[in-house]
C-alpha cells in the first residue's frame, strides 16, 4: 500500500511529532519502502494461529498488596524540566 | 601479558592471590581507554574518581580477609541505556542527554553486589535503534579492526570496549541482534539470553517484549561468568522468569561428545558473503571435530523474520517513547510559538505543541522514524493487517525453532552477512540497514539464546562470527560450545592494530 503525504502528517500528530517539509517528503519515501517491505506476510497463511505478544508466555504475576516505600516526590520530581516542588508543570490546556 | 590482555577469569585468580590489586586493574583499563579512547569511541562517560574509589574499597575489604562477590575488582562497562543513580544515563539521544536517574537498573545492583567495578557507560544507537552505532546523537564509535568502519550496534560501544581491551567484560542489551552483531563485527564474545533470563528492570525500554540483557566479553568463560552475576528472577520485573540460575562457568569443561548441531541452508545461500561462508563452514568443521553431529533442519519462516521484527519493534517502540512528553524528566522545548500543519489545528494546544516541539528536537532521524513506522502499524485500520499479523508469524517462527529443536540440541550459523562495513555506508538506507538483522532477530521473536564467537578473520583482517542459538535456558549449553570452540581456536585471542 502506498503511503502519502498526507498519512505522513496524520501519523506524525498521532505520534506527537512535529515534522518539518523535508522531513516529510523523506519519511513519506522512507516509510513507503520499509511498508512495501513489511507487506510481504500478507502473503503468508495464519489462519488459526494465535497471536504471540510474548515469548514467555507468563500468566498473570501477582504480589501481596503491601505498602512499600516508593520513590521520594523530590527524587521523581527531580529531573523534570519544570517543576513547583510538589507537580510538574506543563502549559496550560484550559483557558483562564 | 600486561593486565589488559588478560580475561576475567585469569584476573580473577590473580587478584585472589594478591598478585595484583583491583586499583592496578583499574588504572590499566584507564590507561588503555586514555591511549585509544580518542579514537575509538566506544565510551560517552568514563567514571574515573568512582571506579578508582570503588577498587580501592574492594582492595581494603580483601586485605581485611572479608568475603567478596564473583566479579570482585573487574572492570566492567555498561551500555549507556542503562539506569545508573544519579549518573547520566542518555540513551545516547539529546532526549536524555541530562538525564539522571532516581534509581539503579536491577542489573547495575547485582553488578555492585558482585563488586564489579563500573568504568563507564558505552555508546549505542539512539535509544538503541540500529545496526551500527551510527545513530548515538551523543558521539561516534569506530570499529577497532579499522576505525573507519563501524562496530556494528546498538551495543557498539560495549563490543568496540571490549575488541580494544578497554576493559573485559561489558553489559549490553539486544531487541534485535544489538548484542550478537556488534560482537560479531568487533570480534569479541556477545550473548543474548533467554528472554526473562535477566531483569529488565532499569533498563529504558524500546520493544518490551524483545529486549534483553547481555555479556560481552572475549572468552565465553567470561561471558558465562559475568552472565551468572546478572541473570536471576527480579520480583520487580514481572517478565522476569523466577528459575534457578546454573553455575555456568563449572559445565564449560564438559566435551561436546554426541551433541547435535542443526544448520539452516538458505542462511548459506546467496547474499552471504564468501569469505564468511568459509569460515562459519570451518567452524562447524571445528564442532565437528570436538564431537558434535551437524545436520540441517528448516526454519521455514525465517525469511519473514525481519519484516515480522520490523513491526513488533516499532509497534512497540512507539508505546514505550511516548513516555517522552517534556513534563516527566528529559528534553523539552521551550518554544512556545504553536506547531501548525495541515492536521494540527483540530487538537492545537500549547500542550500538545510542547509534546510536539520536545519530540521533534530530542528523537533522532531513526528513532522518529521508527515511532512514525510503529504508530502507523498501530493506527485505526492497519492494526489488524499488520501489528496482529505479524504476533501470528511470530508463533509460527516461534513454532519453526521448537520444531528444529526438537531434533538438535543447538544451531549454528552466520551472525552476519558480512564483516564490518564502513562509517556511513548505510546511515541513508534504513531498510539496507534492517536486513543486517536477518540472522539475529530470529532469536528476540522466539525469545530463545543465542551467543556470537569469533570464527575468523576476512582479508581485510575484519572479524567474523559465528552465531549458536539454543532452545530456552539453555545457555549453558550455548556457553559450553562456545568454550570448547575456543580451546580448540584462537580467533577470539587475536589483538586489534590499535
């Protein structure tokens, strides 16, 4: 399947990715061949075979659920470009 | 022999009879890094003072005759994708470039439980995205067989430290091959465990469910020493598989008598280059006359490994590096002028602007474009045609291995096409780069071991692997035919010209 310019930008909005002009037109070239690639096991049959997410194929791993000491606020807050002490701070989404 | 071209195991045994001190080893590694560092590349942040301090503690417990771990005084190095507390761990992405983390990666503990020496922290593709080391934002690393060809990747740092004798033992990761191909390019000794083997825990995402913690060293006794210090369950990695790690190093001495080699045809057909057919070939002769059978099975699959690969990974990647925002830790763009295109304007917010501005500047042209591959195969309408799909033909590669395994013990064959290829050769064709994966993903889909041993050189003197892959946990078969192959040669003893 050809991919366009314009999956190009809608998928970098998905992503959150901000792409410039040359860089869509070399991702929509890219992206074309790396899917054409790709689209080979459509050729392949799986019917009746069952996805495999995992190659361990674990089941569900449950511990007690007991309070344990977790990770400082200063130490998770620590490394955040932008911070009060207590949240992280990011631009406003509502208006005042 | 100075104190660099010895292997773990023989420092070991020096350092326990007090014919040198682990501030000797230390300073060597220095040393050595100091003289080809420079050129070669292979480290983005040397822990001088620390690593000093660290050995000279060791130093003084074993002078006060006080019990010590198995890596006790060994220098070790650790690719950069893994946490270390309060230390730069950057993925070698602008992204992270100041990133410090809060915590040790359950790996970097159990190194410290062990009383490894941490030197420092290797270089990699971004976020360890690639095939050659190429896409660190942070620096270049040069193959030390010839410093204008690449190391291989992602782990090229950790291979490039270890051909260079910077230092014997490095910690690498592998989703894709980025352990066993840059070994195989460097000419030292790289393992991909079991997945589940080792904790994941510290270790920054890309594919879940493909990456894996490894060893790199130049003997496999070294790779099965440094593996039991860092396999293990971890109870704060729920993929980590709660199973008793073997003492690896004592099943090295066991001969290979009756064991049952399984090769793939179409690994030897075209597109493999001649010279390393001829070597892969004289090292199945070399198993062969330690007392193993060879004979062919099918992997049917295998040719749709990489476009298989080249979906999960992505589909993957893109989940796991939204956590990227600008708001939590790392880069973020503090424009503030709105992102406006064709599509923006029906979610335009400075926030959603921020995201977009702090991802545009911290990823990389391969990491974005590996977001871009995986959230398009995840998208409204393809998830179905191409992320469900490609879990089917993972069972059937998965399924392809059991069956193999069934009737041979391990298989062998090609790390590689090709040896070392030069700096820049590739950077402009991602899918020329992708194929590179061919004879490694096989082992991340099915989850199994695979390790990489040096089998020769070409005629350029570059190094060629040889890859053994093996059933589940079975690694200690892996490092026992890798062991036994090198008692019987020498490749991997051969010294780069640095």
């Amino acid at each position: 399947m050809a991919l366009t310019r314009a999956d190009v930008e809608k998928v970098a909005l998905l992503a959150r990715l901000s792409l410039g002009e040359d860089e869509v037109e070399l991702l929509t070239a890219q992206l074309g061949d790396i899917v054409r690639y790709v689209d080979q096991l459509a050729e392949l049959n799986t019917e009746g075979v069952e996805p495999l997410a995992h190659a361990v194929e674990l089941t569900n791993v449950f511990r007690e659920d007991e309070v344990e000491a977790s990770l400082p606020r200063e130490d998770a807050l620590a490394s955040a470009p932008r911070q009060d002490g207590e949240c992280y701070l990011v631009p406003a989404v509502l208006g005042e | 022999m100075s104190l660099v071209d010895a292997s773990a195991a023989e420092s070991l045994a020096e350092l326990a009879a007090g014919r040198v001190s682990a501030v000797e080893l230390t300073e060597a590694c220095l040393a050595q890094i100091d003289a080809h560092d420079e050129r070669v590349g292979a480290f983005l942040h040397v822990r001088r003072e620390a690593a000093l301090e660290e050995a000279a503690g060791i130093d003084r417990r074993r002078a006060a005759g006080e019990s010590l771990g198995a890596l006790a005084g060994l220098s070790v190095a650790i690719k950069d994708n893994m946490c270390l507390r309060g230390e730069t761990t950057t993925c070698a992405s602008r992204m992270l470039a100041d990133f410090r983390p809060p915590y040790d990666a359950t790996v970097v503990d159990r190194l410290r439980a062990a009383d490894a020496v941490i030197i420092g922290k290797t270089n990699l593709d971004e976020f360890a995205m690639g095939g050659s080391t190429e896409n660190s934002a942070l620096g270049e690393t040069r193959n030390p067989w010839d410093l204008g060809r690449a190391p291989g990747g992602s782990s090229g740092g950790s291979a490039a430290a270890v051909a260079a004798r910077m230092v014997p033992l490095a910690v690498g990761s592998d989703t894709g091959g980025s352990i066993r191909q840059p070994a195989g390019l460097c000419g030292v000794t790289g393992m991909k465990p079991t997945y589940g083997r080792v904790s994941r825990r510290g270790l920054v995402a890309f594919a879940s469910s493909l990456d894996q913690i490894g060893p790199l060293a130049r003997t496999a006794e070294d790779a099965a020493l440094l593996l039991e210090a860092l396999a293990g369950h971890d109870p704060r990695d729920a993929t980590s598989v709660p199973r008793k790690v073997p003492a690896y190093r004592e099943g090295l001495a066991k001969p290979l008598k009756g064991l049952r080699v399984g090769i793939v045809p179409e690994q030897f057909a075209a597109g493999l280059d001649a010279q390393v057919e001829a070597s892969v070939r004289e090292g199945l002769r070399v198993l062969e006359s330690l007392g193993a059978t060879i004979r062919e099975v099918a992997l049917p699959h295998s040719a749709a490994g990489v476009a298989t690969y080249y979906i999960i990974a992505p589909c993957e990647a893109s989940s796991n590096l939204a956590r990227y925002d600008g708001a939590h830790y790392g880069f973020r763009s503090e424009s503030t002028e709105p992102t406006r295109d064709a599509h923006s304007r029906e979610e335009d917010n400075p926030l959603v602007s921020m995201y977009r501005r702090t991802r545009a500047g911290g990823f990389g042209a391969e990491v974005k474009r590996r977001i871009m591959l995986g959230t398009y195969a995840l998208s409204a309408g393809y998830y179905d045609a191409y992320y469900l799909k490609a879990l089917r033909v993972r069972r059937l590669i998965r399924q392809d291995f059991d069956r193999a395994f069934a009737e041979v013990d391990l298989l062998a064959g090609p790390v590689t096409a090709s040896s070392a290829f030069e700096l820049g050769e590739k950077v402009d064709d991602p899918l020329a780069m992708y194929l590179v994966d061919l004879f490694t993903v096989g082992a991340n889909l099915a989850g199994i071991p695979g390790i990489s041993i040096p089998c020769g050189f070409d005629e350029g003197g570059l190094p060629i692997g040889l890859q053994l892959q093996a059933p589940p946990f079975e690694e200690e078969c892996l490092l026992r035919a890798a062991h036994q192959f090198q008692t019987a040669t020498d490749w991997h003893q051969r010294r780069p010209p640095l």
